[in-house]
C-alpha cells in the first residue's frame, strides 16, 4: 500500500507553468511521469485553431504522455471563473461551442475523462434557472463523452477559494452526478474527488471515501494547508489514498498542487523516480 500502489499523474495547469504549454509534456516526462492532465488550456477561447490543437497533441505524443483528463472550457480559469455551463447567455454559449472540440481532442490523444467545472452564481439570476441550464449542458457533455467512448466529471470545489461556486461539498457535486446520470441513463458521470479542495471543505474525508469511491472517477491531491506537494501541509494523503484504494478505487490521481518557490521538477521529492511513470 501507500504511494507505491498509486497511478499518479500531474496536472499541467498547475505544475510546471513556468514553461510554456507545449513544453510542458517534455518537462513532466524528463521528471519521470507518463501521465498528465490539464484544465482547458486556451481560457480565451473554447474553439481554439486547428493548428494549436494538432500543435498540444504532438507535444504529447512527442514526449510520450498520455492525457488521461481534461476540463472542458471553463471561463477565466485560472481567473475569477470557475466554469461556464451554469452561466446563462454567452458563457453557456461557450461552453456548448467547446462540448464536441474537446471531446474531438481528448479522443484524438484516447483521453478518458473530461472534468466539466459547474460555474459560479451570477447575481440577479435565480439559482434553479442556473440549475436547468447545468443539468441541460452537462446532458451534452455526457453524451459527447459517451461518443468517445468517456466519463463525464463533476468536481466539488472548496468554498474559501470559490465562493460563488455552488458544489462546495461531496454531497452536493455527486447529487449532481446522479442527476446528469437520471438524465441520460448513460451511467458515465462519476465524482473528482479532490481531497484538497474537500479538506479545505472541512469535510470529514475518510467518511467521503467510505460514501463515495464506488462513484468516484477520478482523484486530485494536494497537501493543506498551502495546496502544496504531499508533506508541505497536515493531510495524511498517503493514507486517505490508500483507504480509496481499500475501497475500491483504482483510477488516476491527479497532482494538483503548487511547487512553491522552486521549479516544479524539484517538487516531486516526496515520490521515488521509480514510482512516477504510470503502470
Ligand atoms: O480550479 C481548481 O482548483 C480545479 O481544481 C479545477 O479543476
């Protein structure tokens, strides 16, 4: 058990942007990771030129990394936005606009799971309307993933750092979950679970697991506090991460933390070169 048994991957949106994108495959492989992910990388645009994307999937296939998650467009992120589909007019646009070009990517590079970020309260707007427009967006997006063959991912945020945004605990996001999942009858939205965001949540996270593995899709870590590299923070992430593998969970983990004041490369001391690659 423990670290050893993990299939880590590390988040491109987070780590190593001190580089430019498509540097940063090569980076993450030279550190030793055959596994990636990233946060929709041109926050400007949900229909980005067919030459950027051709241009992010040689940088993968190049340095021989799998993507193995991707967010859907999400508004400024990193900025103010935390997602689009529950923002009604042009944001949803967007969003909808994005739906079959991401799903069109993450199969060009046999990426399995897209994280569709809820969006945060607008003033003015009734929640229950926001609420309708999300179910009907998140609809698309499970069937544009199901078309390639994916999950569709529902991720709770934490509310210190996303005020706005309405799925600040595990319940509320897997409630979510089983709605798109009503919906469509396809079965393929799962649960992020985050056990950053969740702990920051101040949720009780051995209770989470014991709730939620069997409709979990995809795990992210960082310690806390700081959102840093395991063992800069208080969380016993080894052994949280062992208690979803007891229960069941054999997905990727995502490392979504910050390096801190150091290159990313020299964050990853916390896990043997031997236990980075993906087996
Ligand atoms: O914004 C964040 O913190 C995320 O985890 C996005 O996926």
């Amino acid at each position: 058990m423990g670290y050893t048994d993990q299939r880590f991957n590390v988040n491109l949106s987070i780590l190593f942007t001190e580089l430019p994108l498509l540097e940063r495959p090569a980076a993450a492989a030279a550190a030793g990771f055959t596994a990636v992910e990233l946060w929709w990388p041109w926050i400007e645009t949900p229909t980005p030129d067919r030459r950027e994307l051709d241009a992010l999937k040689k940088a993968l296939d190049d340095a021989g990394t799998q993507l193995v998650g991707l967010n859907f467009y999400a508004g400024q992120l990193p900025g103010p936005d935390r997602g689009a589909l529950s923002v009604p007019g042009e944001e949803s646009e967007r969003f909808r606009a994005n739906i079959e070009v991401a799903a069109d990517f993450a199969a060009s590079v046999d990426c399995k799971a897209l994280n569709a970020l809820y969006g945060n309260r607008v003033d003015g707007v009734d929640p229950a309307v926001q609420d309708e427009l999300a179910l009907e967006n998140l609809v698309l997006a499970a069937r544009a993933a199901d078309r390639i063959g994916a999950i569709l991912l529902i991720e709770a945020l934490n509310k210190p750092e996303s005020p706005r945004y309405p799925l600040v605990s595990a319940p509320a996001a897997v409630a979510v979950v089983d709605k798109v999942n009503a919906a469509t009858g396809l079965g393929n939205a799962k649960f992020l679970l985050d056990l950053y965001h969740l702990s920051m949540n101040g949720e009780d996270l051995p209770e989470v697991i014991e709730n939620y593995t069997a409709k979990t899709g995809h795990v992210q870590i960082a310690d806390n506090p700081g959102r840093g590299a395991p063992g800069t923070g208080d969380l016993d992430l080894e052994g949280l991460l062992d208690r979803l593998r007891k229960a069941g969970y054999e997905g990727w983990v995502g490392l979504e933390y910050k390096a801190g004041d150091r290159p990313s490369a020299e964050s990853f001391e916390w896990l043997p070169r031997s236990q980075r690659a993906a087996n």
